[in-house]
C-alpha cells in the first residue's frame, strides 16, 4: 500500500505539471514570453482597448511605410540651403590691400620708382586683421567699414575716398586669411580644423574630406551638424547613398564625426542569444537570423519571431491597428511579428531593415514546454518510483 501510495501521488504532480505546462508553462523555466503571450498583449480587445505595445504584422505594406518613414536626416532637418553668392568679410578676417595709380608722381610712386618705370605706380599695404569695429585702415582714405561687405563692395569703396587724392586710383581685396567663412570639423577625423568654405559651395563630404577624412568604419560613422540652436545626427553611409543627405555646410556650421558601433540583441530560440554587431553598411532581417545562428530547430516557433523597437510617430500614423494612445507618444514600443512558416515571409525578411538597438527575439514552440514538463515530472519522480521499488522488493 506504501509503494501505491507513493505512485498515486506522484501521478498527481504530474497531473499538476502537465496542466500548468498546458497553461502558459508559467512554472516552467524558459527565455521569454510564449508566441500567443506577446500576440495576446498587443492585440486590444474589447476589455482591454489599450494596450502596452503595438503589434504589427510585417508585409510589403509595412516595409515601403517603413522606407518612407525613415530617420529625418540632415535635409530633413535643415533642406538643401544653396550657399550664399558671395562671402562677406567678417570680424576676424586678414585683408591684403594693393592700390594702383594711372601714372607717376601720386600718392603711391616714389622718385626710386619714377626712375626705374614710366608706367603705372602701385603700393601694397601689410595685412590687416579685421577690427571689432569692423574696419581697416588705408592710408590717404582712413578707416574703411568691411565688415559685412565683399571684396568688390570693398574694392569700390576705397576707389571712392581716394578719388581726386589719387591718380586713377584703383584697388585690389584679397582675403589672405578667412575665419568668417568657416566651418569647424572635429572628432573621429584624422585631423580637426576649422575649414575655409570656397565661393563655389561646399558639401559635408567635401568639408570633413578637407580635415582628412573619418577614422572609424563607414557602417559605423555618424556625423552631427550643429547650426545655430539646431543639431541633426545622420550616418555617413546615408550621405553615400543619397547624395540629396550630403546638404551644402554654411559659415558657422559645426561637424562632430562620430563612431557609434551598431548593434541588435538576440533572445529566446536561436543559435545563440547575444549582442550582435551590424558590420555592415545596413542588414536586413534575413541577414540577422543569420548572424544569430538561425532558429533553433529543437525549440524554436518559426509563427513566433518578432522585432521589437520604438518608431517614431510618422510612421505609426500608418499602422490602422495602433491605438490613439500609443500613436500619441513622441516614441511608440512596437513588436513587428513575421510568420516563418509562410513561405513568403523569407522574402518580406529580406526587405525588412534592422535598425540600431533592435531586439530580435524567436519564442519556444508550444511541443517544447510540454517536453519541459514531462522532463520536470521525470526529474521529481524518478527518485520517489525508484524508492517504491525499492520497498517492495524488501516485503
């Protein structure tokens, strides 16, 4: 009777743990939530209109919205300003002043010079540093405003005060040193400077080629573009792929080179579950169950793959099935789930883009927590069958 005992309750507890691995597997060890767990708390239902994320089912739909919808960029944030026609001369700036005269015998010939020539008569001032006033000094003219001028602006004006002083004056500007008309480059460049911008304009690329260029990979360079109170922060790969993202650099403009490694987190039924680097200018779906080993064919529920991440606001706006709540966010969670078992979703994979800190995550098939449960039962009554043996072989 003792060893029958012993047997009817075991069969109990095996009851007990087969129906709770038929329940949602809640007392069984395991990597994350069931497949029908995540699909379950991002569907609304009648008792439940809100809900914690949103799910959305990966199509073709879903990736040209997501295309559309991609990060702002720097033209998105600043447009494809074209440079200005001319670049004024600022505070700061070296000038080079050269004045001619028609003949002999002006302001700026002397008797040495009369000798050695009949022509034209011309004198060269020393650099001059633009003053806070904004003026430099020209003998015979005084001091001249140039600050927020060009150079022909300039040119004219000294012509001006030197008329009936001079003989047929004339006057040449040369900016010998530009601190106005700059941009300044720094971080991950092989040299940071501040970068003289030319009349004919100059682009992103161009700029930061002129530091010597970024250090770091390409996959894994940004570049930050402060101008006045506004930052935008884009990958240079996109500036290499879209020519419209390489935007002309305005005086003042700032560049921070940056190098973010690109990741995304593997969990639940895979190959192995880690951090993954990207390694690549882009990589899509299909690309990151690769890098992730696969699916494991032991446990894994091919309808039960997600991709979880925060969207920003545009692109929720197309997804019908998101909530108010949630499309009322600055940054919406939402699951993006893709069925496995469909043929056709090995195509959607391919087009389907990571991005930065995404988390790929493969739930357990349902086949897999009841093989838990039985292997639970077997651990907790062998030792209780082997003991009722035991005792009725001693009777």
């Amino acid at each position: 009777m003792v060893g029958g005992g012993v047997v009817l309750k075991t069969l109990r507890i095996f009851g007990v743990l087969a129906a709770a691995s038929l329940s949602g597997c809640s007392l069984l060890p395991g990597s994350g939530p069931s497949g029908d767990a995540v699909m379950t708390a991002g569907t609304p239902s009648e008792s439940r209109p809100e809900t914690a994320f949103a799910l959305v089912e990966i199509d073709t739909n879903v990736v040209a919205a997501l295309a559309r919808h991609g990060a702002p960029g720097l033209r998105g944030s600043f447009g494809d300003y074209r440079p200005p026609a001319s670049q004024p001369i600022g505070v700061g700036d070296t000038l080079q002043i050269t004045l001619w005269e028609a003949a002999s015998g002006g302001l700026f010939s002397s008797p040495a010079m009369e000798r050695a020539s009949p022509g034209s008569r011309s004198a060269t001032i020393p650099d001059q540093t633009v003053g806070r006033d904004g003026s430099v000094t020209v003998p015979y003219a005084g001091r001249i405003q140039v600050a927020g001028r060009s150079q022909q602006e300039v040119e004219a004006a000294i012509v001006e005060r030197l008329r009936g002083k001079a003989i047929e004056p004339q006057a040449l500007v040369n900016v010998s040193r530009n601190v106005t008309n700059t941009a300044t480059v720094t971080g991950e460049v092989t040299q940071g400077a501040r970068v003289p911008l030319t009349l004919r304009g100059d682009r992103v690329m161009d700029v930061i080629a002129a530091a010597g260029g970024f250090r770091s990979p390409v996959h894994e360079t940004f570049v930050s573009l402060t101008r006045g109170d506004r930052t935008a922060r884009a990958p240079i790969q996109a500036l290499l792929a879209n020519p419209h993202e390489n935007i002309f650099v305005r005086p003042g403009d700032v560049l921070t080179v940056e190098r973010t490694p690109q990741t995304f987190t593997v969990a639940g039924a895979t190959g192995a579950n880690a951090v993954v680097p990207f390694d690549a200018r882009g990589i899509t779906l299909e690309e990151a169950i690769g890098k992730a080993g696969g699916l494991a064919d032991q446990r894994a529920d091919p309808s039960g793959l997600f991709v979880l991440r925060y969207e920003q606001t545009a692109a929720i706006a197309e997804y019908p099935t998101v909530s108010p709540l949630l499309a009322s966010q600055r940054l919406t969670p939402v699951a993006y789930h893709l069925d496995m078992r469909n043929p056709a979703a090995l195509f959607t994979a391919r087009r389907f883009a990571m991005r930065d800190k995404d988390i790929l995550y493969v739930s357990n098939a349902p086949v897999t927590e009841i093989a838990k449960a039985f292997q639970l039962v077997s651990m907790l009554t062998q030792p209780a069958i082997q003991g009722a043996a035991v005792g009725a072989a001693v009777k």
